[in-house]
C-alpha cells in the first residue's frame, strides 16, 4: 500500500505573492520541492530574475504584479483563473512601510500604506477566496507580524536603526483579524484561512551591515538567535498542507518565542 505524505504537494498549485523577498524566495523553493507548482508573483522583474536562476521547470511560473493597483489585481486574477483555475493556494507575503518616524508620518503616508497592506490584501484575498468558495475548496495563508501583537522594544533599535513604524503594526493587526474574518466566512465552502506572524527575520542585508542591531535582536528572543528564511517557508508549506487540514482562522507566530516575555 502506498501512504502519501500529508505535507505533499503534488498536484497542487499555488500562488505566492511577493514571492521574490527573502522570505518569499525560500518559500517558493521549498513549496517547488514539495511537488507544487509555484506561480512567484512580485513586483517589476523580480520574479522573473528569481525564477532564472532556480529552474526551466514549468512548475515554476513568473509574473509581474503591484498588488497595491487594484484594478490590475483584479485583471490578474480574472486572467489567471480564466486561463490556469483557480489555484489550490495563495499565499500573500507582502507589506507596506514607510520607514518614517512617527513623528514625520503624515495622514496621506499612513492611508498610502494601509492601502497597501489592508486594502490590497483583502481585495486579493476577497477576489481568490469567492472562486475557491464556488469550487468548494482552497487554502490562503497571509502575512502578519510579531509587531501585529506586540509593540517594538525601544532598546533594540539604536541609532542608526528605526523602530518598526506605527503604520506597520496596525496594517499587520488588521490582517490578524481579517483571517479570522474572513476563516469564518468561507468555512463551510471548505475554504481555509490562516496567518503567519514572523517574528526577528531580518533581511541578509541587515544582517550584513548592522551586526550590532541583529545581535540586540537574538538578546531579546529567548532562544538567542533570530530567524532563518526556511523557517518561515516550512511554516507556510505546513498550514497549505493536509496536515494542517483542520486548522483555520490561526495565527501561527513564527517568533522564537519574542511575544511570550
């Protein structure tokens, strides 16, 4: 008798949105070598650049989308699910900042990005999850943060670092409540709707050229360390998996234990 593993994802395709970021590309890989096959969907070129250099498989698909346009989102996913079905999965990894301190913020600055971290997830999200509702199944996994929850630790970011900004925070809370939401909504039509809320996962970027805020990150989590990329990508393949086939509405923080203090 052959058992088929609850983590496979064969046959099954799945839409990652941002999926050119440092979390996105181990996410794409990882749900790749777990039998899906994978439409990386970022911003300009990026996914195309990515994709280049992973593989010509045609399990690996690239397109160009600015999730914060509306219109064309909307165009998007019309096109795609005339064309390709509905897909099997959607992640959506996406955030807006503006990097500013509170006080430069302006109310345009904070409308612009909760437009794109509230607004924008829900359309999309809205979009996919009444076509996955018709077909009578479908799993989308969105993105909040540790900063959805708890407020940044002052300490930790020193000059010449800035502390997680305001807007993001209240963007990233809202997703937690739009999961739960939008998990109640579509229960019945088999429709699962789940969050992830990283906690320390800076960029390789930072981590190059700030040592000392990444060292003041690991002295604030419990186990003394921060994040790998493929420790959120595992966490993704898992809720679009069915081994997570009852779980709905959660949010799975991803944090090293940061939020427990």
């Amino acid at each position: 008798m052959t058992v088929t593993s609850p983590f496979d994802l064969t046959d099954k395709t799945i839409w990652v949105v941002g999926g050119a970021g440092y979390l996105g590309q181990a996410t794409v890989k990882l749900l790749y070598h777990l039998g899906a096959t994978v439409y990386c969907i970022d911003l300009e070129n990026r996914a195309s650049d990515f994709i280049s250099t992973l593989s010509s498989s045609s399990r690996l698909v690239s397109h160009s989308l600015d999730v914060t346009d509306i219109a064309a989102t909307e165009d998007f996913v019309k096109q795609q699910i005339s064309t390709s079905g509905v897909p099997d999965g959607l992640v959506n990894m996406t955030a807006s900042t503006t990097a500013l301190k509170m006080e430069a913020l302006a109310a345009d600055d904070f409308d612009r990005v909760n437009h794109g971290g509230i607004t924008a997830t829900f359309m999309l999200a809205k979009w996919v999850g009444e076509q996955m509702a018709v077909r009578g199944s479908g799993n989308v996994v969105l993105f909040s943060s540790m900063y959805g929850m708890v407020s940044p630790y002052p300490e930790v970011y020193e000059a010449p670092m800035n502390k997680n900004p305001i807007e993001y925070g209240v963007g990233k809370a809202g997703i937690i409540q739009m999961t739960k939401y939008l998990a109640v909504h579509w229960g019945p039509q088999n429709v699962r709707f789940n969050c992830i809320s990283p906690g320390p996962f800076p960029n390789p970027t930072v981590q190059q050229l700030h040592p000392d805020f990444v060292d003041r990150l690991s002295q604030k989590s419990p186990m003394k360390r921060i994040g790998r990329a493929e420790e959120i990508a595992s966490s993704v393949a898992f809720l679009l998996s069915d081994a997570a086939s009852y779980i709905n509405g959660h949010n799975l923080v991803v944090d090293g234990g940061w939020t427990v203090w």
